[in-house]
C-alpha cells in the first residue's frame, strides 16, 4: 500500500484522494472534539485517548512497517514537543469556554497560519481565488464563534482568557500541521511516520492524566473513560491519519483548508444527533464554510 500512495504524489488521482482524506478528516475531527469535551474533564479523556491509541500503535510501529531512518528521530522528538504544546493550550481552553466558541476559533485560527507556513516551508502559493476561498471560510467560521458567543450564558467571565486560549491553540494547529507534512515527507514510507508517530505522542499525557485521575475527590469511572479512550483512539487514527497522508500526497495548505470544514461536520452532529437547534443563521455560517472550502479546491 505504501508503494501505491507514494507512486500517486504530485498526480491528479493523489490529488482527489488527497482532497478525499482531508474531508474525511474533517468528518472525523468533528467527532474526535465532541469525544474530547463530552461530559469527562478534557484532561482525563484526552490522557485515555492518547494511552489508547499509543497501545494500538505500538504492534505496528515495533514488528509491522520498517524501522525509522536514523534523521527521523529528532523529527520526531519535534513533533511530541509541538503536540503536548497543542494539547495543553486545547485542553486549558476548553475547561476556561464554551465548546462551541472555543473550537471555532481554534480551527478558524489555524488555516489562515497553515497556509502562511506551507507557503514559507514547501513554496505553495495560493491564488487569489483561493485567498477569497479562505477569507470566505474564515469569515464563516468566526462569525460561527461570535454567534455562539452572543448567545453564551455560561462561562462569560473566564471566556477573554479561553478565546486567548483559543487562538493560541490555533497557532499550534498550524504549526503541527507544517511540521508534521514535513515529517510525513521526511521518510520512506508513509506509515513508518504514522505508526511511530501515534506510538510516541501518546504516551506523554497519560501519566499527567492518571495523577489529575487519582487526586480527584469524585473520580470518574473507569470503565466509562476507557470506553472514549478506545473509541476516540480509533477516530484520532483516521482522522490525524487522513490529513497527514493528504498532506504527502498533495499541498498542505489545501489540505489544511478542508479539513475546517470540521465545524460544519460538528453543527451537523450537533443538530442531528445531540438534536441541537441549528437555526437559520448557523446555517447561513455553515454555507460560507462549505463555499470557502469549495472556491479554494475551485480556484486551484
């Protein structure tokens, strides 16, 4: 499989996968955040996640694809550095402000930057269509947020520091997106990236977790936590998984792009599974999502 993703870069066909997988991400990211907020404390869900999808990994990356060129372990000492920075900045977030303000930003903030670095990294250059595409997108996805925020009840004193918060995380968005498209470049093959990847970021915020876990007057189930641990284990697997490949397979910048269309997957799952009232504005915001996204793959 690794010698047929790799003969399809730079091809037409690499491209509509690419395009593929990135929504494919999108799809899955959406469910991977609601996983992630839902009614456990970010930190204890994201500590079993990340355990559950390090355990899985390991078979893979230990006695399945080949072993890492020897260049590919500071890259990947980057890449754990880089994620425990995201993942920190997401989780004190998402405890500061309301999910549906807080995720918004973070993934309006990092295309914008996306683009930005895969331009000064990879010498991808957007045209001015797809500017207007990203403007577009971006104006959906933060007049989604402002939306969310007037109608906010809960959490307004800490939310100046969440929407900071917010931001930043979307620096770190951007930055892991870049770094890890380099990464996936760096090397051979494809899933020797993918396999050691998972296997080593996560295995740093577990123990954080189980003391956070241990110290808590009224813990949580355990039987519960593992439950979304492995379930959002499997979604992180192809949701991270897709983009990273489409970002071998084609530009970056694109790639990043789509996978925005994220917060349209999560109203759409607000409103047909949580039975979330979505209303005749947020779907105005959620069809400048999708024309953002669609005039950046057009305007290309």
């Amino acid at each position: 499989m690794s010698a047929w993703l790799i003969s399809l870069e730079g091809t037409e066909a690499g491209h509509q996968l690419a395009m593929a997988l990135a929504l494919l991400a999108a799809l899955l990211h959406a469910i991977f955040g609601a996983l992630q907020k839902g009614r456990h404390d970010p930190w204890l869900s994201r500590g079993v996640i990340d355990a559950s999808y390090a355990t899985m990994a390991a078979p893979f990356a230990l006695f399945v694809v080949p072993w890492p060129e020897a260049h590919m372990w500071p890259i990947f000492a980057g890449a754990v550095v880089i994620h425990i920075g995201y993942k920190v900045l997401q989780a004190m977030a998402y405890t500061r402000g309301a999910y549906t303000v807080v995720y918004p930003v973070v993934r309006g903030t990092g295309p914008l930057f996306t683009v930005i670095g895969a331009y000064a990294i990879f010498g991808e250059v957007f045209t001015p269509v797809q500017w207007l595409g990203v403007g577009v997108l971006l104006c959906g996805i933060y007049g989604l947020a402002v939306y969310n925020l007037r109608t906010l009840t809960l959490n307004r004193d800490t939310m100046p520091l969440a929407l900071g918060l917010a931001v930043a995380t979307g620096l770190f968005v951007a930055l892991y997106t870049t770094y890890d498209a380099y990464g996936i470049r760096a090397t051979a093959d494809p899933f020797t990236f993918l396999a050691w990847f998972f296997f080593l970021d996560g295995l740093t915020i577990p123990p954080f977790a189980y003391l956070r876990w241990r110290n808590m007057p009224e813990r949580p189930a355990v039987g519960a936590l593992m439950l979304r641990g492995v379930t959002g284990g499997v979604v992180a697997f192809f949701s991270f998984g897709s983009i990273m490949l489409a970002t071998r397979l084609d530009k970056v910048g694109e790639a990043a792009v789509l996978r925005e269309t994220s917060t349209v997957f999560a109203a759409l799952i607000g409103w047909l599974v949580l039975k979330e009232t979505v209303g005749p504005r947020r779907i105005a915001l959620m069809s400048l999502i999708a024309a953002g996204a669609v005039i950046v793959e057009i305007g290309g």
